[in-house]
C-alpha cells in the first residue's frame, strides 16, 4: 500500500494511537472508519454499520504521504520541525484538498512544497506540551 494511503487513529478514551504497528490496527481502524464514513454521508443503504466515532473521541488522521529526514512518516496533527527552524502542526485543508502547515508561534500556514521537514517532534494528541502556548 503507498504511504499516502495509510491511515491512523487517535481513540481519546483509552488514550492511545492506532496505527500500523498495532495488533489488530486493519480490522480496528479500518472498521472504524468505514462505520465513519457511512455516518457522515447519510447513506440508507449503510444504515445498520454507521456509526459516529469522532462522538466517542477517536480522531482520524490520513498519512501525507511523506516522511521526514530521518525517514518518519508525517500524518495529519502532526507536530514538525521545518527547515524555518519552526514548530508547524500538519493539516488538512478540504477546501484546498491539500496539506499545509500552521507555525505553532504564529499561526502562519505554509504549503508542503516551500518547507523542508527536518524531523516529527509528535503529535497534537499525545505530546501536546509540544505546542507551547498555542
């Protein structure tokens, strides 16, 4: 499967990040996420697995599709390091249909392509110390 179609969840309750590494991540996030997706566009036919996680905190991130220097791969909630010497949260922008970074300091966003990722300090979830006083 590429990269930029990995998916990752943050399950607030138990405090704890789904991922690839975990036992179990496919049929639990994958699950997860097809009930999601079925609550959120309304579909009848689906009527009996839709279910809404994101109401019981579990937070879905999708993978950028690019890694860091030392070979991290950067996901949406990011927290990372750009060549600015700057600490940037990864988002989504729908409107967009892209990824971009938001300066922690500043709140300045900045397009993937014009910022080098020296490395991912974390994520929003469970380091938030990370963003200061944002």
């Amino acid at each position: 499967m590429s990269d930029r179609f990995k998916v990752r969840m943050w399950d607030s309750k138990y405090k704890k990040m789904w991922d690839s590494s975990n036992d179990g991540f496919l049929e639990t996030v994958f699950e997860c996420l097809k009930q999601q997706l079925a609550f959120d566009d309304r579909l009848k036919v689906f009527e009996k697995i839709a279910y809404n996680h994101q109401a019981d905190g579990r937070v879905f991130m999708q993978c950028a599709g690019l890694k860091d220097k030392k070979g991290t791969l950067i996901y949406e909630d990011d927290i990372v390091e750009i060549n600015m010497d700057e600490k940037c949260i990864v988002l989504w922008d729908e409107d967009d249909a892209s990824f971009w970074l938001e300066s922690t300091a500043t709140g300045e966003r900045y397009p993937f392509y014009r910022c080098e990722i020296i490395k991912v300090l974390g994520n929003i979830y469970e380091n938030p110390e990370l963003l200061g006083d944002m």
